[in-house]
C-alpha cells in the first residue's frame, strides 16, 4: 500500500526534523521545506495528501501557501501550526482553506489525532473528485449513442446552449432518455462541479412537491417538525432538472414562473425571500402547447420555458440506432454481470428492429439486460426476448380499410426510404445504391413523400 505523503514546512530546522522525524514513525512518507519559496516549488513537483505548515517565514506570508493550496491543490489538507497561537489568527488560517490549527510547542498525542482527522477528510475530497470525474465520463455527450439526423441536430443545439444561463425544455415520449441529455448538458457547462438536482413532479403530491423544490421552516403544516432547505437552494449556482413538468398543480406554477423570472422564492411557511443562481431545465412527455388550451398549464409560464425546446425523438423513428445500442447495453451488461462477450443473431436483430417499442431506450435497455441475464449461449437468440417482442403490436392483422395496392404499399415504402436515408446519414447516392435505385428515382420518392422537403428543413441537401 503506498504510504501517504506528508510535506512540513517550518523555518526552524529542529522543529521541521522532529515534525518529520515523528510522521516517519507513524508511517507516512515525509519531505520538508524551510522556506516560502521551497514550498511552493516542491508543491509544484509532486501532490501532497497533507501540508502541516507554520505561518511565519523571512520570504513571506505563510497564508500564501494555503491561498496556494485552495487554488490550485484541491485535494491537499492543510495543518496550520504557530508559535504565536490566537483566536484571531485562528480564524484567519481557517478562512484561507486550514482544515486545523495547532499551536506549539505540538503534543505528540494531539499532532497524531490532527493528522488522523485530515487524511480521513483528505480521502473523502479524493474520493468525491473521483466519482464526480466518474460522473461526467459517464455523461458525457459523446456518450449519447446515435447515427440518427435528428439526434445530431439536438447535439449540435445542446454544444450551442450548454454553458448559458437559458432554460431549456426538452420533450418527447418517457424513455427516450431526456434525463440523460440533461445530465449531459450539466456536465457540458461551467456549472460542471456544481450539484445536479432532479426531481420528478410526477412522483409527489401537490402538498409536497412544494417543500420538495421551495423547503419549509418548522410549524409550516403538520409534520415539518424541523427546518428543510428546498432543490432549489440545493442545487443554487448548479443545475435542477423538472422532470414530468405538466403535473405541477396552478399554484407551484405561479411560483415556478417566478422562480424563472426573478431567481427568488420563499419556502414554505416563511416569508424571508432567497435568491438563487440555478439552471432549470425542463422536461415534459405530453404536449404542453394542448396543456395550455385545455387550461391546464400557464400559458405566461409556457412561453417562460419554451425559450430553447429539445424534442426527442421515440426509438421508432430512430430504427438505425437501435443495433447501436444494442451493442452498446449487451457489452455493459456483460460486464456488469460478470458474463462472457455475447453476439447476437441476425433473427434476434430483426426482431428488435420490427418492433414499435413504447418503452423506447429505456424499454431497449431492460430488454437487453433480461437477454444477457437469461442467455445460456454464446448469442442472444429470439427465445430470449419477451413474447411482446417475438410476437410485436404491429406484426397483429388490423382492420381492413378499402384501398389500391399503390395506397398500402405507400407508407411501407416511405418508411422503408426513410430508414435507408438515416442508416446512410441522408447521403443520396448511398442509398439509392443500399435500395438498388437509381438516384433520379429515388429523388422523385421523396420529392412524393415529403422527404425531400424534410431534408431541405433541416440542412441535408
């Protein structure tokens, strides 16, 4: 086990020696320094997990090294030690990032129990710096798999706004995996080692979803037997994310609107007003535009939110990411359940391709997850897919409707086009070769389906 390394500085050499001499025998690897400008160079050689530094050197303020520290060595611990020990003084090293205040001469037994504490806090800062750089390796946009056009359009938008202030809503069916890009977005701005909050408005009554995102203080109503600091504040100079935004009732709206507005609220029960500097971002999985005609939704609070929209798409109008990610989930779950690399048949693949999926990505990645967990072979086969998936709601015999056969092959054919213009990112001449047309053909099925006109919307042309 590699031994933590500890750096005294102290411009009297007996004390330094005896410092590092005494940390020796506790098992801790030492280095020394008796002079400001010594430190600082060995602070840029190499980290330290703990500083025990005085305060008084002939080159300069000892303070400096902690203003050193705090600035540019977030994971060092520093001791602060003094012959000239005060209250004052105290506070003022405690205030520049000391995480403890010794004054000499130092008990071994108290210099020992300081230590102690200061590398268990110590590894607690490493740790949290690790699983925040774990987190954003994990949210990462790049992280977001997708061919489709119209992801690569949300991801060219989300580059553009990322890092600014605007409210953001994001749309589309449950699963496409709103929750995820909102991450992503967090992590993709300056505001990237501040909290994520998210909160569902679908998961809590109107009575608490209020103290959940505003807080309360104690006697507010019955039950808050103490203070609660809100989402809101929790996430100040942060982000939240508004999940399922359509089922906050009248009221949380008006004070949501203010919220985005003015930056300020009051919890619960209390009349002290807090100003917050927190990015919102909102989600929704029903139309909010048809919310505010049936008078369900805040029309002012609408267009307060609809400043940036991020619609996302369902699964089914992205067929050519579905073997994408499938690849994707079969390889993390894979490891996640300690089980050799499994492929997949070209059946199984068909059949994950014909269905509709109303889950979406969500519905794609539990499904993958059943498969690896169910599989006794080397690839995951039909019989290791749900039945609604073998036997989907779009393979079932429909009503019949009178029509030519021009009119029933029309949508079929749209969609097959479609698909083949997605898997080829709309390069024309790639896919009348994938469709074995040539390229006037093709052109003029989707000049006839309204392709063409999508295409020339969203730049492909």
């Amino acid at each position: 086990m590699t031994k933590k390394n500890i750096l005294v500085i102290d411009n009297d050499k007996i004390i330094r020696d005896s410092l590092c001499k005494f940390l020796s025998f506790e098992g801790f690897q030492t280095s020394g320094a008796g002079t400001l400008k010594g430190a600082l160079a060995k602070l840029q050689k190499q980290p330290y997990c703990l500083v025990i530094t005085d305060v008084n050197f002939p080159d300069g303020d000892g303070l400096e090294v902690l203003e050193t520290i705090r600035n540019n060595y977030p994971q060092t611990v520093a001791i602060v030690i003094t012959a000239n020990g005060t209250i004052e003084s105290a506070v003022k090293a405690i205030k520049r990032g000391a995480y403890d205040y010794l004054s000499k001469p130092i008990n071994d037994d108290d210099l020992r129990l300081a230590v102690g504490r200061a590398i268990k806090q110590q590894s607690l800062i490493s740790e949290n710096v690790s699983l925040r750089l774990q987190l954003e390796q994990k949210y990462r946009l790049e992280n977001i798999i997708s061919q489709n056009y119209k992801m690569a359009k949300i991801f060219d938008l989300v580059e553009a706004v990322a890092d600014s202030k605007t409210t953001i809503l994001m749309t589309g069916p449950s699963g496409t995996g709103k929750s995820m890009l909102a991450r992503a977005i967090h992590h993709r701005s300056s505001r990237h080692n501040k909290p994520f909050i998210e909160v569902s408005c679908g998961a809590l009554p109107d009575t608490l979803l209020e103290s959940e995102l505003f807080g309360h203080v104690k006697g507010a109503f019955t039950g808050a037997v103490d203070n609660k600091k809100g989402k809101f504040l929790a996430a100040d100079s942060g982000t939240i994310f508004l999940d399922e935004i359509a089922n906050a009732s009248p009221a949380l709206q008006v004070k949501l609107l203010r919220v985005l507005q003015d930056r300020q609220f009051e919890p619960v029960g209390s009349n002290k007003t807090i100003t917050v500097d927190t990015r919102v971002i909102i989600a929704s999985n029903r139309d909010l535009k048809d919310e505010v005609k049936q008078g369900r939704f805040r029309e002012d609070l609408y267009y307060r939110i609809n400043v940036v929209t991020i619609n996302l798409p369902a699964l089914r109008e992205r067929v050519g990411d579905i073997q994408l990610l499938t690849r994707h989930f079969l390889q993390l779950y894979c490891t996640q359940h300690n089980k050799e690399k499994l492929g997949i048949t070209d059946k199984t693949s068909e059949y994950l391709e014909r269905y509709s999926w109303p889950g979406n990505v969500r519905e794609l990645e539990n499904v993958v997850e059943r498969a690896v967990l169910l599989s006794k072979d080397k690839f995951i086969r039909p019989d290791d897919l749900p039945a609604s998936i073998r036997q989907p709601q779009n393979w079932q015999q429909k009503n019949y409707t009178p029509m030519s056969l021009k009119q029933a092959l029309a949508e079929p054919e749209k969609n097959l086009i479609r698909q083949a213009l997605e898997a080829n990112h709309w390069n024309r001449q790639e896919t009348a070769k994938a469709l074995q047309l040539n390229r006037t053909t093709l052109y003029k099925k989707m000049k006839r389906y309204g392709l063409y006109a999508e295409a020339e919307q969203l730049g492909l042309t």
